[in-house]
C-alpha cells in the first residue's frame, strides 16, 4: 500500500553575480542569503517535516539549502544543474521508499516545467496559475504525490501550493 508523499521544488535564492565567476560557481547575493533563511523559516512552519534533500551542485542551490537550516540527508547531484524534467523525474524516483517529504533544490526553468508537468487535475488553479507566470527565486511549490517516488510520473501529482517567501 501506498502512502501519500510531499514534493517540495524549490528554486534556488537570489544569486549574485560576480565578474569572471563561472555560472555554476555564483553564490548568493545577500539578498539571497535572507531569503532562503525566510524559505527555511516557511518549510518549518508549515511544510511536513523533512525526511530528505535533492540538491544541485551548484554554489547558489548549495548555500540556498545551507540558509534554510533545512538538516536531513542530502543528496547532491549535477544532474540537477541544467537539467530537465524527466532528468528531474528521474533523479527523484532514486529516492528510498521511507522518505515522506523531499525537498529538491534546483533551478529554472526545470523547477516550474517540473511543477507544471507532474500537476493533476485535482491541483490548485491558483497554484497553477503563479507557477505558470513566474516561479521568482527562493519559491517553493509543494505537490502531493499518492505513490512511491519510483511510480512518479507526468500529471501524477496534485500541486497544493506555491510559496515565494520574502
């Protein structure tokens, strides 16, 4: 039997951009640094708790999970820079069947296409709607996922909710 799970996209905080500093190196801008703190402050209070983490390798997606004092076991992965929905699918049907909640730290546009494409019927039109228009730094989308991560798939999760804690 399959219990319910809780998909938490998370876009990276607002990066900095220093001269000669490769794409995949940027850190957070101090703007950034507040607001994963905000994001991390939001999870807490309201997301379940955190059994797991997918992260990006890159430096801004490292530090956004760092100033979200987020502690659960983390898996980073390069896979995640640069990628795709159905490389995002993929890495997250990797994830052990005991993990109620996983948070994924990743970038745009992956996080909102990934958002939009798992969504169901039964999501939230309002949800939706922001998703779809812009999905800002350090914003959250949670979805409810009915089956183990492994069965995940497009259109088998219902969008609930989409945070941009500021």
């Amino acid at each position: 039997m399959n219990r319910r799970r809780t998909l938490l996209l998370m876009r990276h905080a607002k990066s900095d951009y220093p001269e000669g500093v490769a794409d995949h190196d940027r850190p957070l801008a101090p703007r950034g640094i507040r607001e994963a703190g905000l994001a991390g402050d939001w999870l807490r209070a309201h997301a379940p708790v955190i059994d797991a983490v997918l992260c990006s390798t890159a430096t801004r997606a490292r530090q956004t999970l760092e100033n979200t004092r987020v502690d659960a076991p983390t898996r980073f992965t390069d896979r995640i820079y640069a990628s795709t929905p159905g490389t995002m699918i993929d890495e997250i049907s990797r994830t052990a069947d005991d993990v109620g909640t996983l948070l994924v730290v990743g970038h745009e546009p992956t996080m909102s296409e990934l958002a939009l494409i798992l969504a169901d019927n039964g999501s939230n039109d309002a949800a939706l709607e922001r998703v779809s228009v812009k999905f800002p730094t350090s914003a959250i989308a949670v979805l409810d996922v009915p089956c183990g991560w492994k069965a995940l798939e497009p259109g088998r999760a219902a969008l609930t909710g989409f945070e941009v804690p500021r």
